[in-house]
C-alpha cells in the first residue's frame, strides 16, 4: 500500500523518535493519521503498518477495538461528536444531539448520503467545563447552544 510522501514523512519522523526496539509504541499517531489520509482503517491499511512496526494484524485489530477514535468505517468529510456525558447532558447535550441527528438526517454513527457528514455521541471529549461540547474532527466547539450548532453545520455545507 502506498501513502502520500507527506504521510510517508510523518511516518518516517515518529518511528525514528522511539528507540531501537520501541518503535512499536508508534502504533496509534500511525494508525490516527493513515486514518486522516484513507478515511478508515481498512485491511490493507491495517497489514500495512502490521509491517512496518512488525507486530500482527491481530494486535492493530485489538487496539482498533479499543478505542472509539479508531474505525473500520469510512467517516464523513466532516464528522461530529457530540458529548452527552454528565456535565454535558445537564446543559442540554442530548437535546442538541437529537437536534444534529434530525438536522443532518442521520442517526449516531450515520454518514450523510453525500459523504459530507458523520455524526457520532461521545462519552466524554474532557471539555466538562465548557459544557455542552462538540468536536467536528479535531476542532473542538464549546458551551454549544441549538443556534452554534445549527450555524456551525450551515457554515460547514458551504465548504464543501
């Protein structure tokens, strides 16, 4: 499986800040940023940095399943996540998760016919302070109100 030369550097840069034999604790900035460039984490991906750190599939599988950042799945363009945890659903978080799923026309884990959207419920984004959060890829958007959310979603159709 071939990279982008700019994924291949990154690649490059973090195998070599690990010491000899210890390269294998690269496994998960890999696996986020293959993710960022392919999409999801398909098989052939999956084999492919397997080699690279010389650890098996099965191992990669493992943490896959582990951590819900990590998917199988192809996300949208833009994928949100809405918290629902304590401090986030005392502020109304479920109220504007429910809104997102009717505004974008998906339910959790759904992806937008267009491929624009994914939408997803969180238990926690460590933002409990600014509650009620979201994160739309790795920007964060904090103390959500219906209207942030609703402009927000409005503003991000139009990039595409």
């Amino acid at each position: 499986m071939e990279f982008s030369p700019q994924l291949e550097t990154k690649f490059t840069q973090l195998m070599g800040s690990y010491p000899p034999g210890r390269e294998r604790a690269a496994l998960i900035p890999m696996l986020l940023f293959a993710q960022d460039e392919t999409g999801a984490l398909t098989q052939e991906v999956i084999d492919e940095i397997a080699g690279r750190l010389q650890i098996s599939a099965l191992e990669i599988e493992e943490v896959i399943s582990y951590y819900s950042m990590l998917t199988r799945t192809p996300r949208g363009k833009h994928h949100v996540q809405i918290c629902t945890n304590v401090s986030c659903m005392l502020l109304g978080a479920d109220q504007l998760f429910e809104r997102a799923k009717k505004k974008l026309g998906v339910e959790n884990h759904g992806v937008t016919a267009d491929g624009e959207f994914s939408l997803e419920e969180v238990e926690c984004l460590g933002a409990c302070s600014w509650a009620p959060a979201m994160q739309v890829n790795y920007d964060y958007h904090l103390q959500v109100t219906p209207e942030k959310l609703d402009r927000l979603i409005d503003e991000l159709r139009k990039v595409q």
